[in-house]
C-alpha cells in the first residue's frame, strides 16, 4: 500500500487518527449541483421517485466506480481516515 505521507512526521510529532464516517450514501454525490425541476415534494417517497430512482435505473459500473471514488477523495479531504460503507 502506498503511504499518504507526503513527508514522514518528524520526530516528536504527535499523530492522530482520521475521522471515521460511519454513514455515506456513496453515489449521492452525482447529484451535486443538479438542476432539476422537482416541484415541491411533500413526502420522501416524491423525492425518491422525481429523483432518485431515475438515476438509479441510468447508472452502470463505470459510472458507480467513478461516483464512489470521488465521495472517497471528498472524505479523504475532511480527513476522514475510516469509511464504513
């Protein structure tokens, strides 16, 4: 496995785990910035059905794979240090 380090902590340094995400919703990412016209969902299932299950039905591996490696790099920058996905 390749190291993180950019440089090894020097001597006397104090290093301290990551984060731990303990929740994650790996493609909810693509959904980022969408504009898209929902109206105005009165119940959660409104939100699944204008949005979330029509993406779910145009996704394929490639675009899973690239979603869950940009949620992973997103929490790699809030240094979290531990996903439970």
């Amino acid at each position: 496995m390749r190291s993180l380090w950019l440089e090894p902590p020097t001597s006397g340094a104090t290093v301290l785990a990551g984060l731990t995400l303990g929740h994650t919703h790996l493609y909810s990412g693509l959904a980022r910035g969408m504009a898209i016209d929902m109206g105005h969902p009165q119940r959660f299932e409104e939100i699944l059905e204008r949005l979330w299950w029509r993406l779910d039905v145009a996704l394929d591996e490639s675009i899973l794979r690239a979603a869950a490696e940009v949620a992973l790099l997103d929490a790699l920058e809030c240094e979290i240090g531990r996903a439970h996905v």
